[in-house]
C-alpha cells in the first residue's frame, strides 16, 4: 500500500527533479543532458510539469469530472493562484492503485517541483504556464474520444496533437529564445515550424501504440480518412490488418513524415555553434525516422515493442548527428536515406 509520506525526499531540489526524470523518462533523461546548463533546469521541470498533467489524464479508475477538476486544479497551482502542497496530497490519495511508484513519488513532491516552477525568470515561467494550462484543457476537452471509435478526421487529429505536444513545442521554441538572443532573431520562423514539430513526434507515437491504446479501449485514428478506404477503424483487429488499413496506415506515415521534416528544418535553423540545442531535436527527430520505417516495414505489428527501435540504432542515430551536427547538408541528406521508402504526402490540413 502506498503511502504519501513514503516519497517524501530528503534531496535538494534540483538533485530530486534529475533524479525523477531519470525514473518517469528515459527519452529526455537521454536527451535533456546534451542542453547547455540552464536550459536543462527549465527543460526538465517542463517536462515534469506536463508528466504531471499527463498522470492525471491516464488515470483509469477516475471520472472525467475528477480529472477535469484535478487539471484545473494543477493549472491554478503552476500560476500560483493554489497551494502545491494540497494539489498533491488530493491527487496523490485519487491515484490508481497500478500508477508506478515513479508516478506516486512525482505527485507527492510536486512541490518540489512547482518550487523550481516558481524560480525561473518572467518570460521561461509564462511559457511554462501557457503550456500547461492549454495542455490541461485540451486533454480534458478530448476525454469524451477515449474509446474505439476514434477521432473524427485529420484535421481532428492535428488539433489533439496540437493540445499534447505542438504546444509543447511552441514552448520549447520560447525557452530557446530565451536563452539566446541570435535564436530569438527567428522566433516567428521557429514558432511556425514548432508545432509541425511537436505533431510529427506525437503522430509517430499514436502510430507505435496503436495496438496498445487499442488494449485500453482508446483509438486515436482518423476515422474519416480511414473510412475513404472501406475501413470502419473500430472493427480492427489486432494482427489481422485487411490491405486497405494498411493503406490508410501508411498514408499516416507519410504524414508524420512530412512533419518530421518541418522539424528539420526548425533545427537547422539554430545557430551551427548551439551543438546540445541540435541534437536534442536531432536525436528526437531521428528516432522518430526510424519508428515509422520500422512500422512501415511491420504493418501488421501488434503492440509497440515490435517496432520500437534497437538500441543499436539510437546509437548510430546518436552517433552521426553528433558527427555532423554542424553540417546542413548532411543532415539533410542522413534524414531523406533514412526516410527514403516513406511516402511523401503533404500537409494540407492545418490548424
């Protein structure tokens, strides 16, 4: 049975905040150390902060009031208009009993977290608030599609992407700004990409975890572009594809693909000396790349693991782009070999 004093820390607050990123994510506990120092503070307490909010919206055994309660609740909290320490307490005592021990132990010290929050100067703190207020009230405003009937249509799509990761990356591009005076110089160009970026890395996972979200009962498929294809997506079956589902998957590949793209060309637009900066969205990017080649080669997958990527392949991953991080053309080139057998399908509904 857990208890909330359990996970009570005795760390200094930025030794916790590491510490618990390591245990919620092992992603961006690979990818947050390549920042220079000061953004890896805020990066990582964004990051918390939207793992917080994330918590509370895969929880199964509370009601969509509850979490709505909890997500306006946690908004308040980040703006300093509630006490941390009772947000926490509440949620902490509302959580499933199968949320991981990491899960109940962020919870118990977002207080810890929300200190750090609160630390940081005018413009990294408005960011962060934006980011999880529209977070929160996107994921809420979604609730009522967490079954297997799907989403509506494409468009549908890019807006739930919008809510869980473009505005996620819309603070990303502010916090970078922040910290450098030569990447604010194109914030407009940075912030248009931003969230092309932050959908092309949120469709690739969709697309991983279709069969494991379809396990608990949610599809986050367009249903409409699956339907001009003969497809009625809440009659699939895992590892029983017809070849008009994986048609329409595929098209989906190239979607994603295409964002991913928009995300390469958001990175090359930061300044060839930023190093950590471009590897943080290159190694992001290029894991991306390689999960939709292996679901293109693997249609008929049946949960996440079978084309989630090899550890060798992080490594070559991690290995060129931190070779040629400076070199345009190459990356350039290193993302169209490696998404060669993807299909091209433009972007063309927006926002």
């Amino acid at each position: 049975m857990k208890t909330f004093r359990e996970f009570n820390t005795v760390l200094n607050e930025l030794d916790y905040q590491h510490q618990i990123l390591q245990r919620v994510s092992r992603t961006f506990a690979l990818t947050i150390p390549q920042l220079p120092e000061s953004l890896q503070t805020v990066i990582s307490n964004a990051y918390l902060l939207c793992r917080i909010a994330d918590t509370i919206e895969d929880d199964k055994t509370m009601s969509m009031e509850k979490k709505k309660e909890f997500s306006e609740m946690f908004i308040d909290v980040v703006k300093k208009n509630k006490d941390a320490s009772v947000f926490s307490k509440e949620l902490f005592d509302s959580l499933a009993k199968n949320a991981t021990e990491a899960e109940h132990d962020l919870i118990a010290n977002t207080k810890i977290i929300i200190q750090i929050t609160h630390s940081f100067n005018k413009r990294q703190l408005k960011a962060l608030e934006r980011c999880v207020s529209i977070m929160c009230e996107g994921m809420s405003r979604y609730q009522n599609y967490e079954s297997l009937d799907g989403l509506r249509n494409i468009k549908d799509m890019n807006n739930y992407c919008y809510f869980v990761a473009g505005v996620v990356g819309e603070m990303l591009t502010e916090l970078f700004c922040d910290y450098s005076n030569e990447i604010n110089n194109n914030q407009k160009k940075l912030m248009e990409l931003s969230v092309s970026f932050g959908q092309g890395l949120q469709m690739t996972n969709i697309l991983k975890d279709i069969w494991d979200d379809h396990d608990r009962g949610i599809c986050w498929l367009p249903k409409e572009h699956f339907k001009k294809f003969g497809v009625h997506i809440n009659n699939k079956i895992p590892g029983k594809n017809s070849p008009e589902f994986n048609i329409g998957l595929i098209e989906l590949l190239g979607i994603s693909y295409s964002h991913l793209e928009n995300a390469l060309t958001y990175t090359l637009l930061i300044p060839k000396n930023e190093r950590g900066l471009r590897k943080f969205c290159l190694w992001a990017i290029g894991m991306a790349v390689f999960t939709l080649e292996n679901i293109r080669k693997k249609p008929n997958f049946t949960n996440g693991n079978q084309v989630k990527i090899s550890r060798l392949s992080v490594k070559i991953i991690i290995m060129l782009t931190s070779f040629f991080v400076k070199n345009d053309n190459i990356l350039r080139f290193l993302f169209k070999f490696s998404g060669r057998h993807l299909p091209r399908i433009a972007i063309h509904e927006r926002l």
